[in-house]
C-alpha cells in the first residue's frame, strides 16, 4: 500500500478545488491551452497551488488538465508535451515542500480530446495520447494519477488501463454525469462502479458538470456499488455569464461545505472541488470534515457492466385583456414527440390552452422546441408557443429556423439567450454566442418589418408576436430592469418572468416597468422538496427564494411536495392583480397543473 493509498483509508482527504477558474479569474481565457502556463508563468500556478495549501488540502493537482498531445493541438499549442507535464509537476512539488506537513500530489489527466471531438479520433490514438501523458506524469513523480471529467464510459476505462500499463502510481478514475443520474455515453452510476471495480483502481468517483447536490445523489450510488474509496468534486453550482465573455459561479463556501461533510458521511473519501470552486470553498469544506474517517457504509458487490388554437392565440387573449393561463412542456429525451403530445392533449382536456415549449437543458438528444411546437400545431391544432434560444447558433442559422417555422403556421415565439448543457471540461465555454436574447428580438422584429438580418429586403414580412424572459429574482435588479427595457426596445411584445417564489420583488419590478405598458405572464413552479429549493437557492444563479419558504419546506420533510404546492397556489390566487397571466411550469405534473389553474 503506497502513502497515498493508506491515507485514504485512513481518513477523509480533502482536494483542492479549480484550477482552471482561478487561471481564468487572473486573465486568462477558458480557450487557450492553459497547461502551457506552466511554462510560460509557473509563477501564476504556483501562488494558486499555495493558496489551496493554505486553505487546508491534503492533496493539490497538476495544472495539466489538456496537457495531452490531442488537446493541445485542438487549442493551438505547439509546446511539448513532455516539458508541459513535467513543468507542472516540479511546480505542485515545490509547493508541496513548502507546505510543511503531508501532502499529496496528483498529477491531472483529461480526457484525451473533447466530447465533440471522439467521431473523429480512434480509441488507439486517445490511448496513444494518454499514455504520452501519463509517461511525463509519472517520470516527474506525481504521487496519484487523477483521470478526470471522462463523460463515456469506454474512454475511461482505455485511460484507466493505458496508465496502468507504464506506472504503478495509484489511479483515481473519475466519471462525470449529467443531472439525469447519466455519464454523457448514458451509463448509470451503478454501471460505472461497477466496470471501474474490475479495474486496476485505487479509487474511483465523479467530477465536475454537477453542482454539489445533484454530486451527492452519484456519490450515494457508487459508494452503493464499489467496495473501493469514493472521490466527490463537483462544481460550483451553475455558472452565470458576465459582460458577454466571462463566466462567474456564485455558491457559497457554507453552502459547498455542508455538502463536502454530506459526501463523507455518504462514504467519500476523497473530497474536491472543480469547475467555480476557490480557495475559499475548499478552506470551508476542509473546516467541515477535519479529523472525519470514512464512513462505513454498506456496499452492495459490484456487478458486471452491463391549425390555430380554436380559442384565439396568445396575442389575441392579451389584446382582449383576458387573463392568459399556460402550461410549461419540454421535449422528451429522444427524436419522438409523442410523449409529449400526449401531455399537451390531458392538459387542454383541463382547460389548458396556451402551451410554453421550453428547450430541454440536458446533452442528450431531443427534439428542438420549435419542432415540437410545430408538432403540437399540427397534431391537435394547439397554439404553441416556442422558445428559441441563441447560444449555438449564427444568426444566419437562427434565421433560417425562424423563417420556416413562420411559414408552418408558428407565429408566438420567446427569445432566450440560454445556457449549453453542461458536458464536462469548461462546458460553458462551448457555444456559438452571436447574438443574445436582444439580438434575437431585433431580428424577428426586422422580419417583421420585412427586413432580414443584413437589413435586405424581404419578398414578405412575418408576423411574429415576440416575447422575452425577465427575472423578478435578479441579484441587481437595476441591472436587470435595463436589461429588460433593451429587450422592449428592440421589439419585444409580452414577458414571461423567470419562476418566482415571492411576489413582493415581481411587483417592485413591474412597477419599474409599468410606464412601458407591456403584457405580463407570472411564472409558478410548485416546489416538490427542500433538497430542490436548496438546490435552486444556492446553485442556480438568480433564484430568489425567502427563508420562510425554505424553513417550511424543511420542516415538512416528506410532506414537502404538498406544502410547496400550497405556497404556489397562494402565489397563484393573487397573480390576477399582479400580472396579465400566468405560466404553470409544473414539470407535467397534471395534479400540480389543476390545483394551480382551480387557485386562478
């Protein structure tokens, strides 16, 4: 048993926690080969490799995430690979002497190219690549191989044997799923400990994608399914992105620490954090779990791996001044909309005519919310209303969609900047990002004058009515009515607002906004658990939810779901004086959708 080995049965190890926001929160962009500062400002990776030694870890990375020879090359480094992985090797060590007490160095492996690179690459020539890595790693002494953020199951399992086969340095394997419970490739946690047990592992875990709760859910399965040590390194919530170039996470260090202490009472024995974390989480984490020892947790033996709507259009019911009530739908995973068509016709059996398409936040395939409104349309002639988000797509691309969805008979759309669903690795630096949300409305309202987004001339004009997104819960909220105004400027028709769970700054809002004389839709979203309003309070940036609603959900344990729903419906027996209608954003839920409809 090397030291590294016998620590982590011996107590719990705290990680550190990103390398790469700190290396972005000093100037550097998320799109250059960032391992490449080892060479070029060692200096820089240093002084954050002492920071999380100063905050209390045991264990502190390479700064070599990428540092392989595919990697590199995606992002235009022509460095060596070899001199990138030994440069951060010697400075993690030097950090490591200075520490004064037991540390470990691990050295970061990635995989060997992105996710949206593996059509394109042969599992030899990842192999090929991760065993160039792990060679330097090794030669420059690391004390634990790390394999991170590997989304298929395949992939890490190549690495994992690549490693193995040129040092007898401990491997930690770690998988990172989506918040379906899902790696990218759809294996299960269950899956993934199960094939990873088989294998020549000192520990195997999860990182990154997952905020810190969606992290417990994973770490409870594998501790369930593996006999072996449990690593948890999520990230730090959701990020939000600022000024149209920078990404912020915005999770408190009490927040992440209380689940760091949740994941060593679940089994973990290895605790980190990734994408967002600071210096700042991991010194509070390391505070929670001091002097913990992993807990016993019992274990099962692994297993092998295995026509217009007949009642008048969303913009007819608002200029007649009637209260518009809607229901939120997302496409199902998969190239079929019959699940969903089938919801859509139970709630119009309800009294439900206007229906939200709302694009589904997950990697896996799914029909666009365009196609299934277009869908709903034309099988039960349901007005549909589609959001169309900009955040993959050019504004020639966006355009196209936008033209022949008008020509189908679509007619109501709300404009989104969104979010890529996270995949791993800096997701959030994928994405096109040509325009915004304002952008988006510009040009529909260009369509509609007859003009297309190069200001040409059009044969006909369209005859969009538009809508936008504003968030009553905005931390700025100056901010974010400006942000809104833009949107009524450049077009926008009607707003939906984003869930709220209070009224009070929903009102203060729309009173900013009354002299704009513009239709409001409330959006109501029936909380079904504290772990959820947890989860939306501390990770998902811009929801607000009052410490009265948290307390009552907490305290109603398993009652939660119907306390939730009763706080919702409260909401909802009072949006008739406050908004022009109202959005059910019930997850389909039909219970959920009658019991607020009725409080109408």
């Amino acid at each position: 048993m090397t030291g590294f080995t016998a620590a982590l049965s011996e107590s719990v190890l705290v990680c550190d926690g990103a390398m790469g926001t700190m290396l972005h929160a000093a100037g550097n962009s998320l799109d250059r080969a960032l391992p490449e500062l080892n060479l070029t400002n060692a200096e820089l990776v240093s002084t954050i490799h002492e920071s999380y030694l100063s905050a209390g870890v045991d264990v502190i990375q390479t700064n070599t995430f990428g540092a392989s020879r595919l990697r590199l090359a995606e992002q235009g480094s022509t460095g060596s690979v070899r001199d990138i992985n030994l440069a951060g090797v010697r400075i993690a060590r030097e950090a490591q002497a200075k520490a004064g007490r037991r540390v470990f160095v691990a050295g970061s492996v990635s995989p060997a190219v992105a996710a949206h690179q593996r059509p394109q690459v042969s599992p030899a020539e990842r192999v090929a690549a991760v065993r160039e890595q792990v060679s330097a790693l090794a030669e420059g002494g690391v004390d634990v191989i790390i394999l991170e953020t590997f989304g298929y199951l395949d992939e890490l399992a190549e690495a994992v044997a690549a490693a193995a086969e040129i040092t007898a340095t401990p491997i930690i394997a770690q998988a990172t799923f989506t918040p379906d419970g899902c790696t990218l490739g759809g294996e299960t946690a269950r899956e993934v400990a199960s094939a990873l047990s088989q294998l020549p592992v000192a520990a195997l875990g999860t990182n990154c994608t997952l905020g810190p709760q969606h992290t417990l859910t994973v770490v409870a399965e594998l501790v369930r399914y593996t006999a072996l040590p449990v690593s948890a390194q999520p990230n730090a919530g959701l990020p939000r992105r600022i000024h149209g170039r920078r990404f912020e996470y915005h999770i408190d260090g009490d927040y992440f620490a209380r689940y760091a202490r949740r994941y060593a009472e679940a089994g973990a024995s290895l605790i980190g954090g990734c994408c967002g974390t600071t210096p700042t989480h991991l010194r509070a984490a390391a505070e929670q779990i001091a002097a913990l020892r992993p807990e016993p947790v019992p274990r099962r033996a692994a297993i092998p791996a295995a026509a217009p709507a007949e009642h008048g259009g969303l913009a007819e019911r608002l200029a007649a001044g009637r209260f518009v009530v809607a229901t939120e739908i997302a496409p199902p995973p998969g190239s079929a909309g019959d699940e969903a068509v089938d919801a859509a016709a139970a709630l119009r059996e309800r009294g439900i005519e206007q229906l939200l398409v709302s694009p589904r936040q997950s990697a896996r395939a799914h029909l666009s919310s365009v196609n299934l409104a277009l869908q709903l349309r034309q099988r039960l002639g349901a007005e549909a209303i589609a959001t169309v988000t900009t955040w993959d797509k050019t504004i020639m691309a966006l355009q196209a969609d936008l033209l022949g969805a008008h020509a189908l008979g679509m007619r109501t759309v709300v404009c989104a900047t969104g979010n890529p669903p996270l995949r791993g690795d800096y997701p959030n630096v994928d994405g096109i990002w040509e325009v915004d949300s304002v952008g988006l409305v510009e040009l529909l309202a260009g369509l509609n004058q007859g003009r297309d987004s190069d200001g040409l001339t059009l044969a006909t004009k369209t005859s969009f009515h538009i809508g936008a997104r504003f968030n009553p819960g905005a931390p700025d909220v100056a901010a974010e009515v400006a942000r809104t105004r833009a949107k009524l400027h450049a077009g926008a028709q009607f707003l939906i607002t984003r869930p709220v769970y209070e009224l009070d700054t929903f009102a203060r809002m729309t009173a900013e906004l009354a002299a704009d004389q513009v239709p409001v839709l409330l959006a109501l979203a029936p909380l079904r658990s504290f772990a959820e309003a947890d989860f939306l309070a501390h990770e998902v940036p811009g929801v607000t939810i009052p410490d009265a609603t948290l307390r009552a959900l907490e305290r109603a344990g398993d009652g939660a779901a119907a306390v939730g729903l009763d706080l919702a419906a409260d909401l909802a027996s009072r949006a008739r004086s406050l908004a022009q209608g109202v959005v059910l954003a019930c997850d389909g839920d039909i219970v959920a959708v009658e019991r607020l409809h009725h409080a109408l």
